[in-house]
C-alpha cells in the first residue's frame, strides 16, 4: 500500500493544499485536474488488487482516505455490460478513466421526475468528468464495452463509502443507501 500511497501523492498534497485554502467546488476539482491527468497518463501504478473484477457487479476498492474524512479516492472496476443504479452522490466528485470506456447518462429533476440529460457523456482513457450537487449530481455509470473491463478512478469530496445518499427508479422514487467498499478491510 506503501507504493500506491506514493503513486498518489502529488494529487492528494494537491488537494489538501486547495482545502487549506478554503477551495471549494468546482473551483478546488479544476486545481488538481493537471495532477489527476498526469496519474490516469500512467497506465501501470494501480495494484492488481485493485483491478479485479466480480462477475455480477461492479467494484468500488478504497485506495486513499483523508485522515479527516474530507476527500477519498476509489477505483471502480466495471466488468462487461456492468453498470450502475442511477444515483447521486451529496458531495463533489470527479471521475478519469484509467483503462476501457464508461458511459455517464445524467439526469434532472423535473416535477419530481427524473429526465436524462441527452446525450450520454462517453469518457474514454484519460478523460475526466467532474459534477457537484450545485450542478446536478445524479446520473448512471456503465461500461461501454461488452467483452473487457473497464477501470476509473474516482475522488469525491468526503467518505463516498459511508456518505449516505440515493438511487433512483424509473419513476424517480428516491431509496437511501450507503455504498460501502469491496476491499475485504473495508466492508460492513
């Protein structure tokens, strides 16, 4: 863990450095773009352990925590046609693909229903989308592939695995839930 610690360092002083000045916002995620753009460039420092895939369902492994809880930073693994609930989030985040494709449909709320945003935004390695609850936060996460795997790297502005926030139906009808993360040291 030691290495992938390193590896990550010169986004998370970044980070820290923008949240002691008192950044927020879209405004702290454009600080430490440069950063998060040199990381998803190297295609070899995220551990195997952190790349591998279930065969139902998608993967969120915890790589780095803030001591305080302010930021965190996961790995999603996505195997073929794999995909998420539409949800939200409750904090900031941003999202970089480091191998494969995703496809992020966003949504709007209209009249307590939720409406997609068209098109779909398709990121492909290295791209980097970012949302916050001002702008709009709920969407659905897939992989674009059918026959690979996918891997993004996610930062979100707190604890993402014990914030508790929602998913969606068809209809709209919010359900409550906390994500938790699939690294066996970390899991409830």
């Amino acid at each position: 863990m030691t290495d992938l610690i390193e590896q990550l360092h010169p986004l998370t002083a970044k980070i820290e450095q923008g949240l002691a000045q008192g950044i927020q916002g879209e405004q702290l995620i454009r600080s430490f773009i440069p950063e998060f753009k040199t990381l998803l460039s190297q295609k070899d420092w995220l551990p195997q352990q952190f790349r591998q895939e279930h065969p139902q369902h998608y993967q969120q492994y915890l790589l780095y925590l803030d001591p305080q809880s302010r930021f965190s930073i996961v790995s999603f693994v996505w195997g073929p046609n794999q995909t998420t609930p539409i949800h939200n989030h409750e904090v900031w985040g941003v999202v970089g693909v480091l191998q494969g494709a995703e496809i992020s449909q966003r949504y709007q709320r209209e009249h307590d229903r939720l409406i997609p945003v068209d098109p779909a935004d398709v990121l492909n390695e290295t791209d980097i989308d970012f949302f916050t609850p001002e702008q709009g936060d709920i969407h659905q996460v897939s992989n674009a592939f059918q026959d690979r795997v996918s891997i993004s790297i996610h930062i979100y502005g707190a604890d993402i695995g014990q914030v508790k926030r929602f998913s969606f139906d068809a209809e709209g009808r919010a359900k409550p839930f906390i994500s938790g993360y699939s690294n066996q040291e970390f899991k409830s």
